[in-house]
C-alpha cells in the first residue's frame, strides 16, 4: 500500500491520519509517517481487512475503547 492509498482510505473511514493511528496504538506522528513515507505490512492488512468487513472496525473500536470523533 502506498502512502497516498493509505491517506484515501483513512478519509474514506472517516479518520485523521492521527486519529487512525492512534487506533492502533501508535503516536499521532506515526500515522503523518505512514501518510507521506511508507506505511507498514500489518497497518495495510488491518486497511484490506476493513475494506472487506467493514464492522472489523467496530470490533477495532471496541478493543482500543477508541471511537471516531
């Protein structure tokens, strides 16, 4: 995944690259990272794995107690 395919689909989940980040248990910065340098293996897999099953990103959400704002 490239990092203009991880920028668009964070927007299309409606997220910030902070926020997303966060989610995952990274620092804010790391999110602006993977937006313009590279985006890791298990951060685009976790993206596919919620293209597919969107409701993966509730379950998402409920472990982290995170919710979008």
């Amino acid at each position: 995944m490239t990092p203009a395919e991880y920028r668009e689909a964070v927007k299309a989940l409606k997220y910030t690259q902070t926020e997303f980040a966060e989610l995952l248990g990274a620092k804010p910065r790391t999110g602006q990272y993977w937006a313009s340098v590279a985006v890791p293996g298990p951060v685009a897999l976790i993206i596919k794995l919620v293209r597919v099953r969107p409701e993966l990103l509730g379950v998402i959400e409920d472990l982290t107690g995170r919710k979008r704002k």
